[in-house]
C-alpha cells in the first residue's frame, strides 16, 4: 500500500476548487466541480457548505459533514501542481 503525505490545510475558492497543502510542503489544487454531478457531492453546489471545508483528524482526509468527504490518496493523486497558470 501506497503511502501519501498527510494534509495540513484546506482553502475553498469561488470556483468549486480546493488548494490543499501537505505535511511534506507539496500544495495542490483539486477541482471539485466534476463531483457535483453525484448525488453523495451534489450539496456542494451551496457555497456556504463548500466553504465548510475542513482537514480530518489526523490528515488523513478533508471532509464537509458526516456523508461528505475525500481522502489525502484522492487529492494528492489526482491534485494539480499549485501554484498553475492553467487552471
């Protein structure tokens, strides 16, 4: 099993995208809006609960509320180099 970096901290933008900082300094961005389409992410769209966005116990994830939530694995693997140009 694959070992991955611990999560530090979490920020939400106004564009459905999180910038997420790990324990080994790494920071990437992660866009979220593809997920809003699924009915477990779909209440995302209300900004108010994406911006609710906060680092597990332990770093080992992000979570919004109890049903809602993204492992480090997911966001480092699938995470864009930060700061990018393109996104």
């Amino acid at each position: 099993m694959s070992s991955y970096p611990k999560i530090k901290s979490v920020i939400p933008d106004e564009k459905k995208h999180l910038i997420v900082t790990f324990s080994n300094g790494v920071q990437k961005w992660y866009d979220c809006s593809p997920l809003l389409d699924s009915p477990v992410f779909s209440p995302l769209q209300d900004e108010w609960l994406f911006k609710a966005v906060q680092v597990d116990s332990g770093g080992y994830g992000i979570s919004w509320n109890e049903e809602i939530d993204l492992s480090e694995s997911e966001l480092w693997e699938n995470g864009h180099a930060y700061p990018a140009s393109d996104k």
